[in-house]
C-alpha cells in the first residue's frame, strides 16, 4: 500500500463513523459527496475553509523514513486537521478522530497510534483549527 491508500482507508473509518459525521450533520448513510467534502484527502482543501464552509477535516501524511532497527518497517505521520467555529469544537473533533485511529490497523500492514495533538492558527475569522498527529508504521518489504 501506498500513502493514498493509506488515506483511503482512514477516510473510510471517519466517513463510516456516526460521531465524527455528525459534527457536519451527516450520517452513515450519508452521499458519499458530502462526507467527501467534509473529510478531504490533502494539505489544501478542494475551496475556501470559511466560517460557511465548516467544519471540515484534511487528511494528509507527512515524510518519514526506514526504522533504523527492522529497515523493512516505515515510519512516516499522517496529519488530520479540523476546523471549526471555535476551538473546542475542532479538539472534539480531533479528539474523535484520535479515539477511531488510536492503535488502529488495516491489513496488518498500517498501524497507527497517537502522537500528540496542539492547535494552530488559521488566520481566518471564524475559524479555528485542532491538528492531531499519528505515527504511522507500515511494512515495505
């Protein structure tokens, strides 16, 4: 698996999760359209993050490198931002998104724990932001 893959599969658990889903006022059941607006693959989002446009999730991996101990093992991140209309809307949402991927696995191939979560700022008004940070192992072969 790839880092697409790999989002691909986080996306899944988020979009699938009727808490972290109803932030938005989406469901399950939800069109998959508009859990994808919600939940964006990538750094930028797909248009404007304003107070209108929110809450909203990005999902992307940052650079990691071989495990030093098993060099078939890589150790890289993955970054979810939230934003939302105050700061402790996108911590709970962060917050969601660490109790779903804390420890989780696919395939036995991806396992994620918890690194460590901090805020940050968005520069635009109305909009807050809550970043969590899993380390990411996966085997390379």
């Amino acid at each position: 698996m790839n880092s697409a893959d790999l989002l691909n599969q986080i996306f899944a658990v988020l979009a699938n999760d009727a808490t972290f889903l109803n932030f938005k006022g989406l469901t399950p059941t939800s069109d998959i359209a508009d859990k994808a607006a919600y939940i964006q693959k990538g750094q930028e989002t797909d248009g404007v993050v304003t107070n209108e446009t929110i809450p909203i999730c990005l999902l992307y991996p940052e650079a990691g490198t071989a495990d030093t101990r098993t060099l078939t093992v890589y150790i890289g991140k993955v970054v979810i931002d939230c934003f939302a209309a105050n700061w402790n809307a996108a911590a709970v949402m962060a917050g969601q998104a660490q109790k779903l991927l804390h420890n989780w696995h696919v395939h036995g191939i991806y396992v994620a724990r918890f690194a460590y979560d901090t805020s940050f700022k968005t520069g635009i008004v109305g909009v807050k932001g809550h970043r969590v940070f899993f380390d990411v192992n996966s085997y390379i072969g």
